[in-house]
C-alpha cells in the first residue's frame, strides 16, 4: 500500500469518526445550499496535508502546478 493510500485512509477514517462528511449547516443553524460535491472531505484534507509537508509556499501554485497533474488519478473529481 502507498503512502498516499495509508495517509487518505487514516484521514477518512478520522473524518468518519467526527461526521465530517456528513451534511453542513452554517454556525447560526441555518442550512445552506446542497450542491453536490466533486471532492469528498477526507480528499481536500489529504491534499491540504501533503501540501503541508511539501517545498511549497503558497496552495495555489501547490494545487494548480503539482497536485493537478501528480494526483490526477488518485483524486479524480
């Protein structure tokens, strides 16, 4: 198994144990829109971590100049 597998499981398995994927509401109560979501929670979480421990200085270029196309088969939305 590789390491970005292992990382995303760990991660899912986190955001399962606080609901995290679960529907969201503002912080006063209200509900929002429900558009349907390209990327699950436990994904944008694993890209925000990896891009924490790359060379990177900023998510824009990190997300647009590498991840795109790095990740492009293993987050495919």
């Amino acid at each position: 198994m590789s390491k970005l597998v292992g990382l995303f499981c760990d991660i899912d398995d986190f955001a399962k144990y606080l609901s995290l994927n679960g529907k969201k509401t503002a912080a006063d109560g209200t509900q929002k829109r429900q558009r349907e979501e390209q990327m699950t929670t436990s994904e944008i979480m694993t890209i925000v971590v990896i891009f924490d421990i790359s060379h990177y200085r900023d998510f824009k270029n990190y997300s647009l100049g590498y991840a795109f196309f790095v990740y492009k088969n293993e987050f495919p939305n």
